[in-house]
C-alpha cells in the first residue's frame, strides 16, 4: 500500500499499480461528461469518494492527478459542483492529514 510501507520497492510497485487502476477509470471516462453520458449517475456516486484521496495520492506518490489524469480531475470538478457531492465529500487536505498521522503511529515514516 502507498502509504502503509517504508519499503522504496513496495511503495513504487503501490503506485505504479495505483496509476494503472486511474488509466483504466479516465478511458472508461473518455470524453462524456460522466461515467453514464451526460448525467450523474451511479457509478459516479460510486466513484466520487475516491477523490478525496487525490490530493494524498499525489503527495505519497510524488505525482500530479492533473498531469496523469486530466480528464478525471475535470470529472471530479464537475461533480464536486453539485450540492449534494461537495456537502458529503471530506476535505483532501484532511484526509491527508489523517493518513499521515495513521502512518506516524503504524510506524511508516
């Protein structure tokens, strides 16, 4: 896991993995609006949590969601606009927060 480990070998094979995982989401993405076509819809709902994560992604795995995964990003900025994403989505930064004080006391620095 990206952040559970302290192992270089382990944290890189964590991410390349996690890369592969958001190339398959962005293609299945392509050019719509949302997963459905041009409405939010389940797999959106589904999906939408994850974006919480990016900012904690992008820091532990020395990448940019921006440059990796435009498209995404461009979904998740869609999405956050509506009320009922933004109001129950947690904020990245502490969501960061969080995952560093959870491997401060598993020990992973």
């Amino acid at each position: 896991m990206l952040w559970a480990s302290s192992d270089h070998e382990v944290k890189e094979a964590s991410k390349k993995e996690l890369i592969q995982i958001f190339k398959v989401l962005e293609g299945e993405l392509g050019d719509k609006p949302y997963y459905g076509g041009d409405t939010f819809g389940f797999v959106d709902v589904a999906l939408i949590p994850y974006y919480a994560f990016f900012h904690t992604f992008e820091m532990l795995g020395n990448f940019s969601f921006e440059a990796e995964f435009p498209k995404l990003v461009s979904w998740a900025k869609r999405c956050i606009q509506k009320t009922s994403v933004s109001k129950s989505l947690c904020d990245q930064h502490k969501v960061y927060e969080v995952v560093l004080e959870l491997k401060k006391k598993l020990g992973v620095e």
